[in-house]
C-alpha cells in the first residue's frame, strides 16, 4: 500500500486511525467532537485517546485548531505532523501523545524546530515493558527507555509528562495564561539572571487549611509565597481597618467574612501590586454554597475574576472544582461559574495543587525558554 501511495504521489496519514479533526473547517471523524476551534495543534497515535481529551478537559476550555489521529504511521508520522504544526499560524501551543518513532534522529530535530517556535508537550505511552507490549500491539511502536527519552524531549525545548491530566494542564496553562515578563536585570536594582522570571504566588479564596497545604507545595515547587505586600495591606488597612495585620498570604477566605473586603478585590490589588507575579484564584464554590446567597456568589466572582484575567499581564491560573454533586441546584450552580469561567478563556484547573503545579512548570518554561535563546 505504501508503495503504491508514493507511486501514485498520494500521502497517508493512518493505517489504525480516525484522521483529522479541524473543527474551523467542519471536518471530524465522530458527531459528537468538538465544533468550537481552539489554538491548540494536536497528535496522536491513539484516536480514542482525542476522545477522552475531549469529555475530560472540554468543560475546562480545551479546544483544538487541529487533530490528527494516525495510528500505526506508515506513511506521514509524528516528525511530519511536528513540522506543520510548527509553521501552523492557527495552533499556538502544541500537544502530542507518541507511543513510538519512526526515526528518533528525525522526530528529535522536528520537536526541536517545533518547540523553538512554540510551546510542546509530550506524553509518552509506552514507558514500561507492560506499556511497550501493549504500544507494540495497539500502534506497532516500538518503546523506549523512559529516562533516556525525557531527556532528550527535555534537551529538544519541548516538556515530559507523564499523565493525561498533566498533560490537558499544561496545554490549557499554555493556551490561556499570559507568559508574563522577565525580571529585571541588576541595573534596576533586582539581582536575577538573564530570562528569570518571578515567581512570587499570590492567592485568593483558600481557607486557613488549604492556605497552609499551597504554601508548603509552592515552596516545594520552587515558588515563593511571600507575606501580603506593603501596598496590598495599606489598601487592606484603608477598607478593613479590623483587619490590618492579620490577613496573609495566600488569603484565607474566612477571615474576610463580613469585612467589606472580598477575595476578588484582593486578587485586583495583588494584579496591581510590582511585588507579586503569578495570580491565583480559587472560586471557593464549597464556601460559597454554604451560603443564603450562593447563587449571586458564584454569579458575581466568575465576572470579577474575568476583569482581572481580561487586563493583567501575570499568569493566572483559576480553580473550581470538579462538579461532582448529587443535588442537581448545586451542581447546575457550579456548572455555571465554570462556563463563565471559560468564556472568559481563563486557564481552569480542577485542583490547587494541579494549579500550582502547571504554575510551576510553566514559569520553568519560559526561564528555559528565554536562557535558551541566541
């Protein structure tokens, strides 16, 4: 078959795929795929996989330019794909699930063009004996050694994960957090290398318990949860004179109860204050359902959250969790805020610690990204 594709001049993508999915163009190999385009270039060796990208991360906002299922790869394989969507003015952010290569010397040049130009992350199948097996008889692909294979992706510019989930977070981080800006250098008085970036965390809506648990994660990520910056208490001072000194960071969200500060008001004088550099905002539905006012809560906090993404230039990164409720008002409630959350195009996250882990690694990202650069 190959053979005479090239004889004839044609291109196949496939044996044992599903072919593309280009939702601008009303192209799809399944009814119910999605039909709303997105910036986000995907291949995949495995169809069903596209699916569950789908049903798991299309609430969050997920959304594709292009995706290509191809299979077993005879002819046109992952280095081809990593080529187009490297020139592809419609996908800024690249996402590829491989289970084996072709050439690898090949593959690796392709990535490193790609990810030269644009984000690129990379989900292995295949890392173990019991997953090469099963890649050997889902694709034909030969596996490779774990260890040696991050590396390589690694020194190639593009990121390694190892789950689905971190995988949809990242391409969701990339397709909807600003990058931010660079330190700068000595001369202005802050001593940073060349491409640091900050990395001071500041975050609203949490309780005292989860404060404490994000505190301990961003330190252990490599990010800084610094106390409440001078000029975010002297506003605080000003509104809450009750409640000067007393709340940090991140902001525990029971102690403005009844204060006339809210968390959202919070979050815009940290967008606003020089001495905090990533935002993250938990919408806190399991405080907020609790109350009279539930439905006007989680009506109002999407839309103040929306403000500060729409003008700030800092990754922002916002949770709410799964909707996962047995009463049906509650979760048509959450449902809610989460759609508002997503036609503002803000990078959703079903958990804190997912959120500050794509915070993290992101800002590794752009760090390397910039050293790298002649």
């Amino acid at each position: 078959m190959s053979q005479r594709a090239r004889e004839a001049g044609v291109r196949l993508i496939g044996p044992n795929c599903l072919g593309l999915l280009y939702p601008r163009q009303g192209i799809s190999f399944r009814a119910d795929m999605p039909r709303q385009p997105g910036n986000i270039g995907f291949l995949s060796q495995s169809g069903n996989l596209l699916f569950e990208l789908t049903y798991l991360a299309g609430p969050r906002g997920l959304r594709f330019s292009k995706a290509i299922s191809y299979g077993n790869g005879l002819d046109l394989n992952e280095a081809d794909f990593l080529d187009y969507f490297a020139q592809d003015a419609e996908s800024a952010v690249v996402g590829a699930y491989v289970e084996g290569v072709r050439d690898g010397r090949r593959f690796l040049a392709a990535l490193k063009r790609a990810a030269a130009r644009k984000p690129v992350v990379v989900l292995k199948g295949g890392r173990t004996a019991a997953g090469g097996r099963a890649a050997a008889s889902h694709t034909a692909a030969l596996a490779g050694r774990h260890a040696v294979w991050t590396a390589a992706v690694t020194q190639a510019g593009a990121i390694s994960v190892d789950t689905v989930e971190e995988l949809i977070d990242m391409l969701i981080a990339f397709a909807y957090m600003r990058p931010g800006s660079p330190l700068p250098g000595p001369s202005v008085g802050r001593p940073v290398g060349p491409g640091k970036r900050g990395r001071r965390l500041g975050m609203v809506g949490a309780g005292g318990g989860r404060s404490v648990l994000t505190a301990d994660l961003c330190e252990e990520l490599g990010l800084s949860v610094l106390p409440l910056p001078a000029d975010v208490e002297r506003h605080i001072a000003e509104k809450a004179p009750d409640l000067a000194g007393w709340v940090t960071n991140p902001v525990d969200q029971s102690i403005l109860a009844g204060s006339g500060v809210g968390g959202t008001q919070v979050l815009e004088w940290m967008d606003e204050s020089p001495d905090i550099d990533l935002l993250l905002a938990n919408v806190g539905e399991a405080w907020a359902l609790g109350r009279p006012n539930a439905e006007s809560l989680l009506a109002r906090i999407p839309e103040r959250f929306a403000q500060v993404s729409g003008r700030t230039r800092k990754p922002m990164a916002v949770v709410i969790f799964p909707t996962d409720y047995a009463d049906e008002r509650l979760w048509r409630l959450v449902s809610g805020a989460r759609e508002k959350l997503v036609k503002a195009e803000m990078a959703l996250f079903p958990s804190v610690e997912r959120a500050v882990r794509a915070l993290a690694r992101f800002v590794q990202y752009w760090e390397r990204s910039e050293v790298s650069r002649p």
